[in-house]
C-alpha cells in the first residue's frame, strides 16, 4: 500500500503537467509511469526515491507520456445511461455481448448467441453497472485461478500456482509482488489471448522483477507473439477502464 499520494506539477516539452506521485514501501528499485484512460498521470517510485530520479523519468518518456495523455483525453466519455441499459452491449473474452435485464436474481449466459440476461431490482444504471460488474467478477474469479494454474504449469517455476487475488483498477492489468499475483477484474473483458499475455507477465515476474531484458527474454520464450496481444490490449483499454 502506498504511503502516501502527492499532486506534483511540472513542465514536460513546454507543456504543463499535473500528475499524482504515489511513494510504495513494497517497490526497491523501479519507477512507473502509468497514464489512466481518463488522462491521469501516475508516477510510482520507492520511498526513498529523489525528485530527480522522477524528473529523469518524466524527462525519459516525456513525449510518449504527452501522446498518451492526449489520446485519452480526445475520446469522447461513456453515456452512463446507454452503456447500462437493456440492449447495450459489453466486452466478455474480448467478445461484445448484448445486454438483457429482467426483474429478479440471477443471471443466464447465452454464448453462441452472445447474450447475457441480467436479473436486476432496478433498472437504474448505476444499479445496472453494480450488477453488471458484480458478475463479471464471478466469472473472473472461476477464470482466472484456472489460466493461472494452466499457465504455471507451462512454466518451469512456480512450483505451484502462486496466490491470486482479484482487483479493480483504473490503470493497471496486473501486478506481482511476494504476496503473489493481483489480477484486474476487467481483465475477463479482453481477448482470451490478452488475458494470457498478462498471467505470463506476471509470472515472469515472479522470476525477474522488473522489466530488464532477463524479464523480455522470458516473455518472449513464453509467448513470442506477447508484442502483438499487449498492443491490442492497449487499443482495448479506453473501452474496458472507463465508465
């Protein structure tokens, strides 16, 4: 858990910059610069690291970080009200889904059809969203402990799956840590191929904690067309984070 969050100004190719600084006991060395679909910056360092490690970084990725936040910030925002209502549809396994609501519990997936009838006390769209990401979780929670097994077996280490845990979070798909592997709950959301593309990374950690070209070449020997699912992820991501 971070210690504590900053909002830190600075001036990045002329350009004024706003972004939050989280200092994280758990991390020793790495810094990470994240850009949220929404256009938030993100800075995560040690504790013990110097503003001019951060302002090393920034200045590294500045332009990459400009472009980012731009991007996000030109896509048009979600209608709560249509992306919520019966008939909508949402990403399931980096398939679009229809949305169905009936009065009640439960709910009934429809597959080849690709149809999900949602039982709902209201029809109100926050309500909806609740419901909606309620079972998506569920079915996140069955998936993923299997991938995980699937894949950790594939791999010469772990010995045994490690421990997973699942999450919301605006702007990361996955972490790793020596508690285990955090998985994000929109991840079940994105194509099958994305979905293994982040359990490998995160197992990769497992072996090289950090992003050095150990870790890359661990990826590669895993998955070798890693490049390509992690770009369609990004492409995805405006989709899946922002509601």
């Amino acid at each position: 858990m971070a210690v504590g969050d900053e909002q830190c100004r600075t001036t990045l190719n002329g350009e004024p910059l706003v972004y939050r600084l989280r200092r994280d006991p758990r991390r020793r060395r790495r810094l990470a610069l994240m850009v949220s679909p929404c256009g938030e910056v993100e800075v995560r360092v040690p504790v013990a690291a110097s503003q001019a490690d951060i302002d090393r970084l920034l200045s590294r990725h500045g332009q990459w970080l400009l472009d980012r936040r731009e991007r996000a910030l030109c896509q048009p925002q979600p209608d709560m009200s249509q992306r919520y209502s019966c008939g909508a549809s949402f990403f399931y396994l980096g398939e679009r889904c229809q949305l169905r609501l009936r009065e009640g519990r439960g709910a009934q997936l429809d597959w080849p059809q690709r149809r999900l009838v949602l039982g709902v006390s209201s029809r109100q769209p926050q309500r909806v969203r609740e419901r909606l990401l309620s079972w998506l979780r569920q079915r996140a929670a069955e998936d993923f402990v299997q991938r995980l097994a699937q894949r950790s077996a594939e791999r010469p280490w772990p010995q045994s799956p490690p421990p997973l845990r699942l999450r919301a979070m605006r702007s990361r798909w996955g972490s790793c840590s020596q508690a285990g592997i955090c998985l994000n709950t929109r991840l079940i959301q994105a194509p099958v191929a994305c979905i293994d593309m982040v359990i490998i990374h995160e197992l990769c950690h497992l072996q090289q904690m950090n992003h050095s070209p150990a870790f890359y070449a661990l990826m590669d020997a895993a998955m070798p067309d890693w490049r390509q699912h992690s770009r369609r992820l990004d492409e995805l991501s405006f989709q899946l984070l922002t509601d």
